[in-house]
C-alpha cells in the first residue's frame, strides 16, 4: 500500500522557496523607504501651505519682521499654542506665526513635521530670501537652519 503525502525535504524546500520569495518582495517594496518618501512629500506641501499663507498675510497688508536674510540662520517656527515671549524667548527661540492661524483665515492651524517631538515648535523654519520669506524643513535640507 503506498501512502500519498510529502515528504518532509519536499516541505522545507517549499518552505525555502516561499521565504526567498517573501525577501525579494520585501526588498523590493522596502516599506521604510516608501514611509519616508510619502513623509517627504508631505514636508514639501507643509512648507509650500505655510509660504501661501504668509504671501497672503503680507498681501493682506501685514507686516512680517525680523526674519532672518539667511537660510544658515532660519529661525523654528513655534506651534500655534506657543506665542509671544514663551515662543521668541530662550529656550526655544523662535519665530511665533500663530498670527496665520486666528480666526482660521490663513490657516486653521499650523502644519507639524512628522518626526517633530519637541511640544514647542513645528519642526519648520522660516527665512528670508530677498523680499520672499521661505520656510525650509531640516529633514529635507541639511543647511536649514543651524
């Protein structure tokens, strides 16, 4: 009587072949790197979303003051909930844009980088670069800020 079934040398080379296969596909997606491309992208929409909002605001007849004039020396751009002197002053030192976020008119809030853990600012900084102000992301660009 024979007995029909696999052996166990066909099992684990099936087995084999299955995590070669899983590997290669791993490899070939490389989820991190899709996580950080799709975050990549969502720091050049931040940046472009903050830069409107503040043309807008100077369009609107605003000022926007002392901004540095260069990209080495961009200032942190606090959250919304850190204004005043708690945003300008040591510690943080930043540059306070909540203005942008009042009433919504601008922005119904400020965009936060993804990797930021530090409750005080946004993760983006602002500079001036002739009559524009840009905002860069250190993330993206290793001569933001210092």
């Amino acid at each position: 009587m024979k007995r029909s079934g696999f052996t166990l040398m066909e099992l684990l080379l099936v087995l084999g072949i299955l995590a070669i296969l899983s590997t290669i596909i791993l490899v070939a997606i490389n989820p991190t790197k899709q996580l950080n491309d799709a975050r990549g992208v969502n720091r050049n929409v931040s940046t472009r979303e903050l830069e409107n909002a503040i043309s807008q605001y100077i369009i609107d007849s605003n000022i926007v003051s002392g901004v540095p004039t260069i990209k080495a020396n961009a200032l942190d751009i606090c959250r919304d909930t850190v204004t005043g002197t708690d945003c300008t002053d040591a510690p943080v030192s930043g540059y306070d844009l909540s203005v942008l976020t009042t009433n919504g008119k601008y922005l119904t809030s400020l965009p936060i980088d993804p990797n930021e853990t530090d409750l005080n600012i946004t993760g983006y900084k602002v500079y001036k670069l002739g009559s524009f102000i840009k905002v860069c992301s250190p993330a993206l660009e290793e001569d933001c800020g210092s």
